[in-house]
C-alpha cells in the first residue's frame, strides 16, 4: 500500500501530482483479456438520440440522467423516457433513452414492438439508417418527427481485438452464438462483430430472440465461426462458455 506523508516541507502541489499519480494507476481502466467469458445480453426496445432532439423534447439544456450503467464501459440507461407513436395512432410508452448522447437519433425495436407500432421496421446495423421508416417521439416538453433511424437491431457482438484475434475474426463478420438449453437448444446466425479497444466481450439480441431461446435458463452459450468459414463442422471450433 502506497502512502502519503504531509509535512512543511512538501508543498501542496507535489501531493496532488503524487495523489493523482496513485489514484491513476490503481483505477485507471485495463484493457479486457482475450479470455475474458462471454455474456449474452437482451436489449429491450430503447433510443439514442441527439443532444438537438433531447432538449426538444425535454427543454433547452436538457441533460440524460444515469439510471443504472450498462455493460459497455460508459454506456447508461438514463430516466428519461418518451413515447413512440407509428401510424394508425398505435403507440409504445415509456421507451427508455440510453446514453450518452450521440451523432444521430435511432431506435431499436424488436419484430413484436415494430408490429405493435404498426410499422414495417429493417434489420439494420447501428447507424444504418438509408431507407428507414420513422416515427412521431413524445417528450414532456415537445415533440418530433424522426423522418427516418428505426430499426431492428442486428444482432452483434461486441468485442475488443484481443477476442477478434481468438476467434479469428474482423470487422462486419458473422459468427454463430450457441445457447445450450435442456428443452430448446438454439443457434442464432449472422451475429455481426463489432471490434473496438474498449469493448468488452459481449453479445446483443433483442427480446424477441431472447424469449426465443428462453436465454434465462440456458446451461451455457458460446460464439462459432461459421461452418463454411472455419472449415469445422459447428460445435468443433473452441467454446467459451459463460
């Protein structure tokens, strides 16, 4: 344990740059190993958006207020919620915001809430927006027509180079996620990898997929390479069971 004796002689600036020093190195954010287990996540139906649409909708100088903190180092489900509402008035309430604020504004609904909203909604990756339906957005304070940025969320993977080396696999890939299961056992194809150095190892589905496979109760679950890809037929290539 480092510690920190104060006398005349040590001028206040030297212990702060000594704090700083200690409490740098000690909580400073490590990068993810390459063994790290995989997590299966559901993402419910939620938005992002800009900080130009928060304060329309919530006032000028809005700010999204952390809920509780999401997996991905710095991402948050914030308290702030709105409505959706599609054509023939039907409508999703309380569809929570995620944060922190982004580039463009975009909504990811499953397959049953697209239905539900009464809107033909593509499977897209995040931020591909081209050719998407939009929606009208209530907040407390206003509200806006998104012309275009709903969509059903590709399923994807997010991992940090050291896991794509492993794996074997590169940016817009699609690997196999396994969920071992004692009544339903399930392979989901096509889930896209997404690297970034400060990604932990994690995958996304939405709900629909999640109840699908009744997730809650899987015995394990583990991403493959393809079969065509790897050469291996599935259930050959190295697990990494949850």
């Amino acid at each position: 344990m480092t510690t920190i004796e104060s006398s005349a002689g040590i001028d206040r600036d030297r212990i702060e740059r000594i704090v700083s020093e200690v409490v740098g190195e000690r909580f400073a954010p490590r990068p993810e190993r390459a063994s790290a287990p995989l997590v299966v996540n559901i993402s419910a139906r939620h938005v992002h958006i800009t900080q130009e649409h928060l304060e329309q909708l919530f006032g000028a100088g809005a700010e999204l207020t952390p809920m509780r903190w999401l997996y991905q180092q710095g991402d948050f489900a914030s308290e702030q919620t709105v409505h959706l509402i599609g054509p023939r008035r039907r409508m999703l309430q309380s569809v929570r915001i995620l944060g922190p604020v982004r580039d463009n504004t975009q909504i990811e609904l499953a397959l049953s809430d697209a239905i539900a909203l009464g809107i033909d909604v593509p499977v897209r990756m995040s931020g591909n927006h081209e050719g998407t339906p939009g929606c009208l957005v209530l907040g407390p304070k206003g509200h806006l027509y998104l012309e275009r940025g709903v969509i059903r969320a590709q399923r994807h993977v997010h991992m940090n180079p050291a896991h794509a080396e492993r794996y074997g696999v590169g940016a817009g890939d699609s690997m196999n996620l396994v969920i071992e299961h004692r009544t339903c056992p399930v392979v989901l194809g096509g889930v896209k990898v997404r690297p970034h150095p400060r990604f932990k190892l994690e995958v996304h589905i939405d709900t629909d997929e999640g109840n699908a496979c009744d997730l809650r109760n899987a015995m394990a679950v583990r991403l493959e390479k393809p079969a065509a890809a790897s050469g291996r037929r599935p259930g050959g290539s190295k697990s990494n069971w949850k």
